[in-house]
C-alpha cells in the first residue's frame, strides 16, 4: 500500500534529475505533500513561499513565463480553493506551463475534517478552460503521470490523495493522458471510478464475482479531457452505469460522465461519492463508509 | 533648438497620454485616470531603462514589465506601439471584438505583454517569479512591476512582497503609482491604507518616494534602484490621476469613464498644448 502522494515525492525526485528546468514550489507543507524529497536533492531549485498559496500560484506563473517547469503543491482545499482566481487569471488565461500537484483531496483525507477535505476542486478546475484534470489511482500511475505532465506544454491539475491505497498496475502498464484504463470485461455494470475510488471498486468487483456478478471497472485518471469513446462504449455493453468518487457528486466525474451520455448516448447514471455535503473527522476507511463511498456501498448500489 | 533628453521623454509621456485618450474615446470605455497618472513611469521605462528590442519581444535577456494594474492597458498599448511592438493603428481596435488589445493585457496576444493580467494584486507574484528564474540563471534580467495604490489592498501583494525579499531579489523594482484615488474615493478613506513607503520597508524592500510624474525624478530613482544590491526596490511615486487633461486630474470619476467628444477633442488640445518643441 502506498499513497499517490508519497509517488509523487518520489516522482519528483527522479524528474529533478533529468530535467533542470523543474522547479518545485510549496507553501508550507512539504513534509506533507512530500515536496521535501525533491527539495532536499535540489534546494536551489526548491521554493517555499510559507502559508501564501495565492502568491504560490502568481510565482510558479512567473516562473513559467520565464521558461521553468513549475511543479506546485498543497493541500486541494488550499490550492483549487484558495488559489483559484490565481489559477484563473495568471495561470489558465495566459495557458502557462504550471503543474498544480494538489494532494490531501477528498474525504479520505480524514481526521483533520470538513475544513480540509476538498470536494469541489475537480469541478473548479474542470470548467476552466485550457486546463487538464487528472487524478491518478495508484504508484505506478502516478509516477507515471507526474513524468508525462513535464512533456506537455500548459496547465495542469493533479489530483493525489492522503491515504495508502493498493498497488493497481505494475511496471509495464500502459497509460495515455485522456484514455480511461478498462479493468475487467463484466457486462453487469461498469464502475467509472477515479482517485483512491478505483481500488475500492476493485475490491467490490471481486466481491461480486463471488457471487456471479460480473462488472468492469474503468480508472478514469484523465477527467479532463474525458475519453468519450469509453464512455459511450461501456453504455452500449452493459447494464448499469455508475460513477464513484472521493469528491462532491456535483461538477466532478459523474458530472462529466452525465455530460457525455446525456448528449451522445442517454443512458441513466448512479452518482456516489459526497452527496452535496461537508466531510467530517474521523479515520479514512471510516469516512468512506460513513458515507457509503466504500466497496461495501458500491456492492450494495450494483446489486439494487 | 534641440530639446533635451528629459523634453524628449516628456513629449513620449505626452504621446501615451494622447494615445490613452485615443483609446478610450474611440471604445468608449477603458480606465483614463490611472493610464494617465503612470505615462510618465511608462515613457522612462521604455524609452530610457529597461534592456527591450522591439523586434525581439521575446528574446529570454530582456527586462519584463508587469503592468499589475492591468486595467490601465491602454497607457501600456501607447507604449508599445510608440517603441515600435506593433502598428499604431491598432490602438483604433481597443476593447473591441475583432481586435487583440483587450481590455486588460493578454500576453499571448500582444507582443512586448509580458504576463496577463487584470485580477487586482496578481501581478506581483508573477514578477517575483520572474525575477527568482532570472536569478536561478544567473541571467541578469532586471523585472519591474507597476501596482496600484487601490492594488496593494490585496493581500497577495504582501505574500508577493514578502517572498521576494526573501528571495534579495534586487533585480526587480516595484512601482506604486500612487495616485491617491479609487473608484469609490479616496484610498485612506475606502480601505484605510496610509504609510505605504513604511510598508514596503518593513516588508524588506529598499524604497523612494518620488512624484511620479517627473521624468528627472522617474529615471533617477531607476538609477538608484539598479544600484542596491541585496533587496528588492519599491518606488512610491507620487502621481496624479487624470494627470494632462484639467478636467480629469484627482477625480476618482475619471477612473473608469470614457469621455465625449466635446470632453475628447478639450482632452487632445490641452496635450497638444504641452508638447515641448525645440
């Protein structure tokens, strides 16, 4: 078990190596983020603007004009919700070339409550225009993901988590920004699950086929741009659709989902994740299925 | 008789000013009163200190300006198509659809637009940027920065400023066009802001107080700056709004108003009138 967070560390690092362009900003919880790798490497490469997440966003805008390839990271809460004019205006308008590497989203984050548990920022960051949304599943993925984003010119959001989740794919995987990764051929249902939500889906996939129930699983790590083609297909094979993610049911994936269906291909859609509501303290695990987001619930909606 | 270098950069300043009230006749609407009160900064920055080449708005030595302020895009648009960035004629198109210059600063759109922006108290943090890469790379590249007085009511001005004398970015140059005035009056009344000379000190910038519409002044407190190694400069330069045109000086209405034609050509005589020939 590993936290994308902890990839992401790690990613980094490996990254810094290769390309002295990368420059890495945070503001005040690299220990947290796990920025702290990288900055120990490469401290002259490393920027800690201190609790000023509006001016980290302003700089690593700065430095992008000036040719740098800034990687910035907070909490969600603090960098979709705080800095989000910043995101706006300095970084989206001008389409600079910012990675914003947001971890602690979603309820998962866990005991530190409601104030930190971001539920909204897929949606923020989804409807700003020249913006790319991601929310990786696991390691390898993540470490992946954090490499591609260098190659691509413009903005980019990623989305990584607090808690340890399971190792999902391993080392040969295949990924592609923009296509979803099916898991499982079940015509029973598809699960479109994205974040910490694929292994909870996985877990319920295995819960199912125990008892005859074949479903798919797809990991939509991509949410903006999302992979259309996917979408539509999992509608014509099987028999239910449902979305599920560590973030508010309104503006995020089953949003998306819902966009693409209602116009290309109607299809009902059964929304989980946080039912238009804050979070609360409490342990992770707990949280999730205090809120009927684990396998447990997932199980419980493919059979009803 | 031959008009001296400071005449010479009045008569710019002068130009920006025509070209501003150009502007915002021609689209009926844009922001005259700040545009006015910073031509001066503009005309010596431009004219007389900031390493550009027109040709090259892009070249990775230049100097960049921010204009943090970016609502006072035309005053930035005159300058630009006076060095030469881009035809004059396209002033015609301000704020208008089929045309580039927006109503506040694209930089993807206009060439010599060095950072977009419009959003109040970003500016800044994009200059710091700036100025940190510029050091990263030992380029040498000097980064100035034009806020308002309203402007720096926003908190992010003062993350901005903190970390860059954190940074002893001594490349960059902060300038408060300290005009007095916002839409809704007075900056001591609105938001209670005073001492902002103190501020910037206290936040570790080496600052100068200047009135910002003198050329003489304007250039020598670039000098100076340019000289202080260790810290970042603040010039507050006193200004102002509405400076050139009578009837538009220290009036807060005059922020984002376009003037009729009767008050256009008054506007453009009275420029005229100060234009110093030799």
């Amino acid at each position: 078990m590993i936290a994308t967070r902890q990839s992401y560390g790690e990613a980094l690092v490996e990254l810094g190596r290769k390309n002295k362009e990368i420059v890495v900003l945070d503001a005040d919880l690299s220990t947290a983020t796990k920025t702290n790798m990288f900055a120990k490497e490469f401290p002259d490469r490393f920027i800690d603007v201190g609790i000023a997440e509006q001016n980290l966003m302003g700089m690593a805008a700065g430095l992008a004009t000036y040719g740098k390839i800034p990687y910035v990271s907070t909490f969600a809460v603090f960098a979709a919700g705080r800095g989000y004019d910043q995101i706006r205006n300095s970084i989206c308008y001008p389409k600079l070339n910012v990675k914003i590497c947001a971890t602690h989203s979603g309820v998962t984050v866990g005991e530190d409550g409601a104030t930190h548990q971001m539920l909204e920022d897929l949606s923020l960051m989804r409807t700003l225009p020249n913006m790319t949304v991601i929310s990786p599943s696991d390691d390898i993925q993540t470490k992946w993901v954090i490499n591609e984003i260098s190659k691509i010119q413009g903005p980019i959001y990623v989305r990584l988590a607090r808690i340890p989740t399971f190792k999902i794919y391993d080392e040969n995987q295949k990924f592609e920004i923009g296509k979803m990764v099916q898991l499982g051929n079940g015509t029973d249902a598809t699960i479109f699950a994205t974040g910490v939500m694929v292994s909870e889906s996985l877990k319920a996939q295995e819960q199912l086929a125990q008892e005859g129930i074949n479903i798919r699983v797809v990991d939509v790590h991509t949410i903006k741009p999302i992979d259309k083609e996917m979408i539509i297909k999992c509608a014509k094979e099987t028999k239910k659709i449902i979305t599920i993610e560590d973030h508010n049911i309104i503006g995020g994936l089953g949003s998306a989902i819902c966009e693409v269906l209602s116009e290309e291909y109607p299809t009902k859609v059964i929304r989980m994740g946080m039912k238009d509501r804050f979070g609360k303290s409490g342990k992770g695990e707990q949280l999730l299925k205090y809120f009927k987001m684990d396998s447990e619930a997932i199980v419980e909606k493919v059979k009803n | 008789m031959k008009i001296t270098k400071i005449e010479a950069l009045a008569n710019i300043a002068n130009d920006i000013r025509m070209g501003v009230i150009e502007q915002v006749y021609l689209a009926q609407s844009g922001h005259p009163g700040g545009s006015l009160s910073c031509s001066d900064i503009l005309a010596v920055l431009y004219f007389n200190q900031m390493n550009i080449d027109p040709k090259k708005p892009y070249a990775p030595e230049r100097d960049r300006f921010v204009l943090s302020k970016g609502h006072c895009s035309s005053a930035l648009y005159a300058t630009l198509a006076r060095k030469g960035y881009f035809d004059k004629e396209d002033l015609k198109g301000f704020r208008k659809v089929e045309s580039n210059l927006q109503g506040h600063p694209e930089m993807n759109k206009i060439p010599g637009v060095d950072m977009t922006t419009g959003s109040l108290g970003q500016g800044l943090s994009a200059a710091v940027g700036m100025a940190l890469g510029s050091k990263m790379d030992s380029a040498g590249c000097r980064v100035y920065c034009l806020v308002g007085d309203g402007e720096i009511e926003e908190g992010q001005i003062w993350e901005a400023a903190m970390s860059a004398s954190k940074n002893k970015l001594d490349n960059l140059c902060v300038i408060v066009d300290h005009n007095g005035l916002q839409i809704d009056g007075k900056v001591e009344d609105v938001a209670g802001l005073i001492d902002i000379k103190e501020k910037f000190e206290s936040f570790g910038f080496y600052t100068l107080e200047i009135d910002g519409n003198d050329i003489e002044e304007i250039i020598h407190a670039f000098d100076t700056a340019k000289n202080k190694k260790g810290m970042p400069t603040a010039i507050i330069a006193n200004t102002i709004k509405g400076k050139g045109v009578s009837f538009m000086e220290n009036k807060a209405e005059w922020h984002g108003k376009a003037p009729n034609q009767e008050q256009y050509e008054e506007a453009i005589n009275e420029l005229k009138l100060q234009h110093i020939v030799g």
